[in-house]
C-alpha cells in the first residue's frame, strides 16, 4: 500500500470537509443573514440552510428579535428647576438588516446614547409635577423621537417607559405635607356640603311644623323621652313648655270629645270636665290678698318729770 496516496486522500477529505464548513451555514428563525461578496451586500438570507462560497462570501447574521435596553439613570432638571434622578427603559428591533449592518456599527450603544440625551431633553419641558402625572405622554414623546432618529439605522423603538423618578428628600417632605393639607380641605368641605344639606332639611321640617302646631308640641313632648332615656337625675322643663302642655292637654280632649259626639258620655264627660268644653274659658286663678298695713309702732310713754 502506497503510504503516500493514503495520506494525499485524507487530506483531501479533510480540505473538503473544511470547505464543507465554511460553505453551510444556518440562518435561525429568528434572524436574517447579509451577504458580503468581495465586501458588497449581495442578498439578503433568510432562515434555513444557505451555501456561501469559502474566501470570497461573508453571512452576516443580524437578530430580529425585540431588545431590552435599559437608559442608566441621570440627573435631570425639570421646568420648575427640580433635580431629579429618572432612569428608564427601551424596547427595540431591527426592521431591515442591511441597513442596521451598513449604516451604523454599534445600534445597540447608539440607541443607548440617544435615549439618555432625548430623556433628558423632554423631562426638562415638563415641569415636576407634570413628569408625575404624565408619565404617558413623556414615554410616548420619547418614543416618537428616538422612532423618527433611527428608522434611517433600519432600527424600530417599539416602547419606551420611565422606570423610576427619584426625588430630593425635601422635596418628599413638602409633597406629604402638601397631600396631606388636599386630604384635610376635602375632609372640609365634605362636611361643609353635610351641614349644608342638613341645614335645607332642618329649614324644611321647620316650616312643615310651622303649618301643624300640634307636631312641633309632639316633638317637645318627644324630647323629653329622649332626655328620660338618658337616665338624668334632674330635669329641666322651660316655662314655655308647660304651657305647650297644657295646651296639648286640652287638644287631646277636644278631640275625645269629639270622638264621643253623639253619645251620652259626652255630656257626662264635660260635666266633670267644664274647662275641656269648647269655647269654655280657663279656669280663673284665685285673686290676691291684699297685705296688711304694718302695725303703727307704740308711741314713748310721757315723762312724770316735768319741767319747771
């Protein structure tokens, strides 16, 4: 056996498979290959097995898949001259290979850079209070800014969001003690709308016991037995009210008496009760006596002794 074609057939098998390798190359689902040919882009391959020619072609392997990238935090000034420390976050993808390739060298560290510049750009139009509350529409302008730059890089921001807004300490005091005086005013005027709302109702149940003496006598009489559940020892009755009493009293009885019209016990009743009969005048109080002189005092006896 001749030592010599053994040895030129092995690396003849091993040259091709070299070749082999260098010409087979598998383009993932996810990705996109360009082609170089002598240094120009040829074509553009897509996902599977694709032959190259060794020396001569380079594939470009470009992912398509979204990129998170997160923006370092910054130090920023608002409008309203406020310092504050906002990071944030970017979400991105190649829509066109070749250009993400050709017409810039690094995408993921320019999109970087341009995302901490934009940030602080449109932070800085916004005062505090709206970088707070809009957080929205700051993310949105962002976006669309940082779309507009790098569609020419074949590149597409898809979403852009402020992760974290740090403040100074003394800002955080002022902005509790402030949400704290908003709680105390709607805690007012909340009670304010109570009083006044009560006040029509009491204005109302006012004039509805103007037109019916008898409920406004009822409702005296019903303070008392919210008085008496009280268990007070002492209970004090107003001048006024005796007389509301007393008026009820002879209300009642006008009206039992009108219930037994007809009947002979009515008669009998005023009989017994002459001051309940209607139009009768109220009992007279007894007139007073007249007081007695005081007595005159005893005038001094006279003197035996009299004068020469």
């Amino acid at each position: 056996m001749n030592w010599t074609a053994i040895f030129s057939w092995l690396l003849a098998l091993v040259l091709v498979l070299i070749v082999a390798r260098m010409s087979i190359k598998i383009v993932r689902q996810y990705e996109q290959g360009v082609l170089f040919r002598l240094g120009r882009v040829v074509a553009v391959r897509m996902p599977g097995l694709r032959l190259i020619i060794p020396v001569v072609d380079r594939l470009q392997l470009v992912s398509l898949r979204i990129v998170t990238m997160p923006i370092q935090s910054q130090g920023i000034i608002t409008q309203d001259n406020v310092s504050v420390d906002i990071s944030a976050v970017a979400y991105y993808r190649v829509i066109d290979a070749v250009k993400s390739v050709v017409a810039i060298e690094d995408v993921a560290a320019a999109i970087n850079q341009i995302a901490q510049t934009t940030l602080r750009k449109v932070v800085g139009r916004h005062s505090l209070d709206q970088t707070l509350s809009e957080t929205e529409r700051i993310n949105t302008d962002i976006r669309e800014i940082l779309d507009a730059l790098t569609l020419a890089w074949g590149v597409e921001v898809t979403l852009v969001e402020l992760k974290d807004i740090q403040l100074p300490d003394s800002m955080k005091r002022a902005m509790a003690r402030q949400a704290e005086a908003e709680r105390e005013k709607r805690a007012k005027i909340i009670s304010a709308e109570g009083e006044s709302i009560a006040a029509v109702a009491l204005g109302e149940a006012s004039d509805t016991m103007m037109a019916h003496p008898v409920a406004l006598q009822l409702r005296n009489l019903q303070s008392l037995v919210e008085i008496g559940v009280d268990k007070n020892s002492t209970v004090v009755f107003p001048a006024p009210l005796m007389s509301t009493i007393a008026e009820l009293g002879a209300f009642l009885a006008r009206e039992d008496l009108a219930a037994r019209a007809g009947t002979g016990s009515a008669a009998a009743w005023l009989a017994g009760n002459p001051a309940a009969a209607p139009g009768a005048a109220p009992p007279e109080s007894p007139a007073p006596v007249p007081a007695e002189p005081p007595a005159a005092s005893p005038e001094p006896p006279e003197s035996p002794i009299k004068a020469a």
